[in-house]
C-alpha cells in the first residue's frame, strides 16, 4: 500500500478534519451497503481455500485420483483467470450493484449445485461457473466499497483488505469444520452466506451509491499486455503463481491429516499471509524500493518450496514451511499490486484486471502439474517444481529492471490505487 493510502497520509481526504486538525478515518463508522459489501468480500476470499481441507475426503468419497480433484482449483481458477479479461467490460456497462449481484448469484446457483453432485467431474464443472461468478464480484467489490465508504479513500481500502485477508485465513477452516462431517458441508456452507450476502447487498446498496463508471473497451486489457512493465509484471505473477497454488492446493495430500488438520494447517498460513500483506508490505515499501522487496521476497518463497521439497516427508516440519510460505505471500501480494498501480498510464482497473487474468491462469496450471510430478518422480517434485517456476518469476523482475523502472518512481492517489485493486488481487 503506497503511503498515499495510508491513514493519515498527506493529500488523503480521509486524513483529516477542519484545517488545522489531524484525525484518523473512522475506519469502523461505515453505511450498512459498505458492511453488507464487506461481509460478502469475506465470503468471496473464502472460497480460494475452502475446498483445501477436504480434498482428500473428496477423493476417497468420489473415488477420485488426486490429480482429478486438484483440478477443483484449475477449473476455478481458470474461468476466474479468463473472465477477469473481460469483467471490465461488463461492469463498466451494467454498473457496480448488477455486476456484483450477478456475481453472488452465480456463486450461490454453482456452490449449491457442487454441494449436490455425485462425480468429481460434475463437482469440477460447477466449480468453473463459481470461478466465473467470483471474477464478477471481486473486480467490482473494492471499487464499490471506495465509492460508498465514509472516512475517505483509505478507510476503505483497510477494510477490504481486511476483509481480504479475513477470508483467505478462515476459508481453509471453516471448510475443515464443516468437512469433518461431510466434503459437501463447505458447498452449502458457502451457499447460505452468499445468499445472504446478496440480499444484504439488495436491501442496503442503493443504485446511488456509487458512480458508473465509462465505458471500456473489449479489448482494452488484451492490448494493455502489450505495455512492457505491464506484461513484465504479469509474467512475474504468472510463474510466482504456480508456486502459490502448489503450496496450497497440493500440500493437503503429503501432509496426511484429517479436514480439521488441514483446515488449521491453512488457517495459519492465511493468517500469516493477512498479517504481512496489511502491515508488513506497507513497511517494507516505506524504506525499500519494491521491486528491491521483490528481489528479497521471490528468493525467500523459492527457499521456503525447496526446504518444503526437503521436508515433505515430516508433516510438522512441512506445517512450518506452509506458515512462512504465507508470511512471504502476503508481501508478495502487495508489493506485486502496487507494482501493477505505478506500472503505466493506462486506466488502473484495465491494467489491473489483465495482469490478474494471467496470474490466476498461472495458478490453475500448478495444482495438476503438481500431482503429476508427485505421482511420477516423488512428493518432493512438485515443490522443486513451484520453486523453480518462482525462480523464473525472479528472473523476470531482475531482467525486466529497465522496464519496471517506474514502478518504484513514487507513491500515487489513493483513488488510483483502489480502481488497481478493484480487478480482484487475490493471492
């Protein structure tokens, strides 16, 4: 987060009071739409870890491979990976609420149809229309909040990212409590709150509320991988991907617990990853220039998927490098959207929902390939496998450096980095 964002940061409008006056932005004096937003936020976020811990049940009860049900991940991930490409599109004719209902209703119509299924495949196909609907909410959730928010732009970009992390951490447990009694637990768990979520998003998100923004055209972020810092940027995230969704969705089967082991498992890394992300970042940037914090925390993720690769035979010590693995995502997390804000001249939510679109279609490529590797060589294949693919990611940045040379030039306004945030960053 850019120290324009922050509270209290210069030229905010969320800093302070009458001249002369200097207080926070009450982060927490907000309408009901920017709770009812928020609410859903965290129930969106929940879904990247929710199916973690119960993998192994899925499997065993489906009488699916490992490979077949990582591809829970891949079929979401990837439609949400594609979609993203074009939700500025969409949301830029439909406007926010339609855009965002939409999204939710999809959510709740393919949650509750995986939650019925009887094959894998049937339960990997509806995860692909959850994917669709959640790049439909996420690239319009922070645009909205900013634009309904009370306490200025800052304010609200603290809650959604806090909401952000939020659900990142208790995804993994809630689907690890509810998947201890059955795997179709979390689908329904999911259906009920984003049901709510919409009919709280109906009842207090007025069609007011917030702007319309211009129109984009189609092809808008297509052509905006063109740019060189951006397509540097996305390449990065593309290869620092694989080593995310590798860490995450493939680790349940070496690990070996039950869905309540995993859940904490994941619990802990999504608390580690929220932690850093909302605080840790904002301090590196503040002394550091970020593709110098890129260049320290790429080499640490590799590192941490190699000592993984050592260690995938001792669960504890497999437990402790999934919790550092998220410490040093979170950062990565940040600094790589901040990067994506300073990058170009082109409209933020554009740039932002290209580079978003690649990143995640670099994380649906990682959790096959990961089992395959497993199956084929050994567990410890599939992380030297995300740590060379992070690796990549590496030498993308050091060999990009002229290109990415603005992106450390200086902070920008905090409304310019919320429309950069608003393309749905995730991971």
């Amino acid at each position: 987060m850019s120290a324009a964002a922050r509270p209290g940061a210069a030229g905010d409008p969320g800093a302070g009071g009458s001249a002369g006056t200097t207080r926070k932005p009450r982060m927490l004096e907000q309408p009901t739409a920017v709770w009812a937003i928020a609410f859903a936020c965290v129930v969106a976020f929940m879904g990247i870890g929710l199916v973690d811990p119960i993998l192994p049940a899925i499997a065993e009860s489906l009488k699916a491979s490992p490979t077949q049900t990582e591809l829970l991940f891949t079929s979401y991930l990837a439609v949400t990976g594609v979609a993203m490409f074009f939700t500025s599109w969409v949301s830029s004719r439909l406007g926010a609420k339609k855009t965002l209902l939409i999204g939710l209703a999809l959510i709740v119509v393919f949650a509750l149809l995986a939650a019925t299924s009887g094959d894998v495949w049937s339960v990997i196909g509806f995860r692909a229309g959850w994917g669709l609907g959640n790049a439909l909410f996420i690239s319009t959730a922070l645009a909205t909040i900013v634009g309904a928010a009370s306490g200025g732009t800052a304010s609200a970009i603290i809650l959604y990212e806090a909401a952000l992390g939020l659900g990142i951490a208790i995804g993994p447990l809630i689907g690890g409590l509810l998947g201890s009694v059955s795997w179709r637990g979390p689908f329904f768990g999911v259906t009920t709150l984003m049901a709510i979520a919409f009919v709280a998003i109906v009842l207090f998100l007025k069609g007011g509320a917030t702007e319309k923004p211009t129109p984009t055209p189609l092809s808008a972020p297509f052509r905006a991988l063109a740019v060189p810092a951006l397509g540097t940027l996305a390449a990065t995230a593309l290869f620092y991907n694989i080593g995310f969704f590798v860490l995450l969705a493939y680790t349940p089967y070496p690990l070996g617990f039950g869905a309540m082991g995993i859940g904490l498992t994941f619990f802990g890394w999504g608390l580690g990853l929220a932690i850093t992300s909302v605080w840790v970042a904002p301090l590196l940037t503040a002394r550091l220039k970020r593709t110098t914090v890129l260049r320290i925390a790429l080499p640490l993720l590799a590192l941490d998927l190699l000592a993984a690769a050592l260690v995938v035979g001792t669960p504890a010590a497999l437990v402790a490098c999934v919790v550092v693995g998220g410490l040093v995502l979170g950062v990565l997390n940040t600094v790589l959207t901040e990067c994506v804000m300073e990058a170009t001249d082109l409209p933020r939510s554009v740039a932002s929902s290209a580079y978003s679109a690649v990143r995640f279609i670099g994380g649906a490529v990682a959790p096959p390939a990961a089992t395959l590797l497993a199956d084929l060589i050994s567990p410890s294949a599939a992380y030297v496998f995300a740590a060379a693919s992070v690796t990549v990611g590496l030498l993308v940045v050091v060999l990009g450096r002229r290109a990415l040379r603005r992106v450390d030039d200086g902070p920008e306004g905090a409304r310019v980095e919320a429309e950069a945030i608003s393309a749905g960053e995730v991971a």
